[in-house]
C-alpha cells in the first residue's frame, strides 16, 4: 500500500518538526524542565480555547475529557440534556445514561444543526437541569452548531453549557468565554496536529462551583486533583510527557501564525473542497457544514466503500461514513497541518477514483 495521506478527521497528519521534538530523550515530569514546558502548555492552551479559565490535560483520548466533563459536575439522577446529531452526540448520551444521570436526548435529523429555541423549551419544561450536553462540530456528519447563540440561552439557567470541541477548537471558531461556555473539551489528534493521547478541559468557575457538590464516582478522571496541582506545573499521574512535548511545540506553530488565521485558512480550504467536489458532481452532506471536516454525499450508484478504497490505492485515506451514513458520505478534513496543496490533491484523487468506479 502507498505511503498515506491522512485526510481523515482524527487522526490528521503530525508535521516532522513536533516528530523529531518527540524523537528526542524522555525527561523525567517531576523536575523544573518539564514544570516550565507543562506551564507553557496550560497558558498557550487558554489562547487557543479563547478563555481566561484553567486548562486541565488529561492522558487519554478526547474521550476521556468527555466523561470527565460528565463525572464531575453531575450526581446519580441529575438531569440533562444531549444534542443527538450523530455519533458524538450519542456519545455524550451514553456516557451520562452509563452513569446513571436523567439525560434528556434532543434528536435533531443528522446533518443539521440543533435550534437554539428547543434548547430553551427543554430548559424551561424541565427546571433543575444541570448540564447542555453539545458538540462544535458534529464530526460524523461534519456539521457545525451554533454555539454563540447555544450559549446565549444555556447562560440565563443554572446548567452549565459544556462542548464537546474535540474536531472543531482550531478549526471552526470558539470563543470559551464570549460565548459563555462552562466546559470546552477537545483531544490531541485533530486540528492540533498531533498523535492521539492527550485530551483538555477548560472549566468555568460556574462550572467548578458545580464540581464542589457532584457525587459520580471519579478517581483519574477527578479534575480538582488536577486542578490542585496546576499552579506548580504538575499533574497528579505520571504525564504523557512525549505527547506534552509535542504539544508546546503544536502550540507555538499556532501562536506564531495566530489562532484567527489559522481558522480563516481551515474555512479557505473548506470552500476550496465543497466547491471542486461539487464540480466533481458529490452534493455536501450537511445543512450547516464545518471548517473542521466536509462530508461528500456519495453519488447515486456509487459503492461508498469501494470509492473510499479507490481513493486509498491512490495514496490518500478518507474516512468513510458512520452508523446509519456508512456506505453513504465520504469524510475529508481540511484542519491541523493539511494544506491547500492537500486539497487539491485529494481533489484529483476523487475525479481519478469517481472515473474508475464509474466506468467499472
Ligand atoms: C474524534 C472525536 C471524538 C472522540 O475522540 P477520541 O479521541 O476518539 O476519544 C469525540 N467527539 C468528537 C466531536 C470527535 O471529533
């Protein structure tokens, strides 16, 4: 098999300059050297999430970060509410119902969007909710929510607003704290642009006010530890210091471009994907499509699983579609360290790989 392209949301491609960073020597995590990396870390992080709250980093996948922001804020028979708008929204479902939490599921039609007025009956229908459950980006229908005007409403209730940004932070907009989100989650692997295992948490104070009366059980997962040893550079477990290396150096590379270019750049090659796609004769799947991934319907007539192998034989993978999409979308990211020049590679591959299906 060719040497791949990963134009798959997660995991994306890692630049050589944060490998070769990783390539060097392991240092031990409880000394000055690493204190002041860990450091760094947590304040380049507080840019990038838009927020003036502390960033916690957990060693695990975003999907660690997403039980954390469930385990620690809420008690056995709270109430809920989870935007279930694909896979991720399911997710969050899931995990609040494993811990015995009342969670409200908002069925929204995969590829739209959640209104903002729903959000706000539920609230109203059902007082004492503690907590809105969302995503940024919806990555298995590659859909953007409106979390600005999400926020506007979650912020006049007791609950907290908690986002699941793991595919959309630096790559779709979030402002933490302009919008009034409590929680902002996000994972290693996608648009920061590095390998999976590490996952981050920015949490309100409206949010650790909360944290003080949560009975869920919790013990790695359990944020005031981490919390607690912040301000010294430390965590409580031993860190993926590798992958925390890797990240200052991620880091950097997004602060010296700045954060707000960085985004204008995903969106210039999101509509640099959706309209050569189009020409190609695919129909964008989503009805509020995100800058962090596009979603290609696959054509009538086409077989979904053998276009996405089409196009790895070609030296590119693609992701192909989940749950009740799979066989049905083709998913391209456009985040992290994926250029123009990928997109219009990826572009060529799709016409080379439609042609031979096609004439097949
Ligand atoms: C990738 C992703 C996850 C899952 O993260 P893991 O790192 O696989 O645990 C969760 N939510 C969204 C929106 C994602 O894109």
């Amino acid at each position: 098999m060719k040497r791949q392209l990963l134009m798959t949301p997660g995991p994306t491609p890692v630049p050589k300059a944060i490998m070769d960073k990783m390539a060097e020597p392991i240092i031990h995590h409880r000394t000055p050297e690493y204190r002041e990396i860990f450091k760094s870390v947590c304040a380049d992080l507080k840019t990038v999430f838009k927020t003036r709250n502390d960033c916690c980093v957990l060693t695990s996948s975003g999907t660690g970060a997403m039980e954390a922001s469930v385990v620690n804020m809420l008690s056995p028979g709270d109430k809920a509410i989870a935007v279930r708008g694909g896979k991720f929204g399911e997710r969050y479902y899931d995990i609040c119902k494993a811990y015995g939490v009342d969670v409200i599921p908002v069925d929204i039609k995969w590829g739209t969007a959640p209104d903002p007025k729903e959000i706000k009956k539920i609230l109203d229908d059902n007082p004492g909710i503690k907590a809105v459950y969302t995503e940024l980006c919806e990555t298995s229908t590659a859909t953007v929510y409106d979390i600005k005007a999400l926020g506007n409403v979650i912020k006049d209730y007791s609950a907290i607003f908690v986002v699941d940004a793991i595919s959309g932070l630096a790559a779709d907009d979030l402002q933490t704290d302009t919008w009034n989100v409590d929680i902002a989650v996000s994972g290693s692997q996608k648009a920061l642009m590095l390998p999976p295992g590490l996952s981050f948490l920015s949490v309100s104070e409206k949010a650790w006010g909360m944290a003080k009366n949560s009975r869920l059980p919790k013990y790695y997962y359990d944020l005031n530890k981490y919390r607690k040893s912040l301000d010294q550079g430390d965590t409580p477990f031993t860190p993926a210091i590798t992958l925390t290396i890797g990240l200052k150096r991620a880091l950097e590379a997004i602060k010296k471009k700045g954060i707000d270019n960085i985004l204008k750049e995903c969106k210039g090659m999101a509509k640099q994907l959706r309209n050569e796609a189009e020409k190609l004769g695919f129909e964008i799947f989503s009805k509020s499509p995100s800058n962090a991934v596009t979603a290609l319907k696959v054509p009538a007539g086409v077989d979904g699983a053998l276009l996405v192998k089409a196009i790895k034989t070609r030296g590119i993978t693609v992701a192909g579609g989940q749950a009740e999409l799979k066989g049905k979308i083709i998913r391209v990211s456009h985040m992290g360290a994926v250029t123009e020049n990928d997109i219009t590679k990826t572009v060529g591959v799709l016409k080379e790989a439609l042609k031979e299906l096609n004439t097949k």
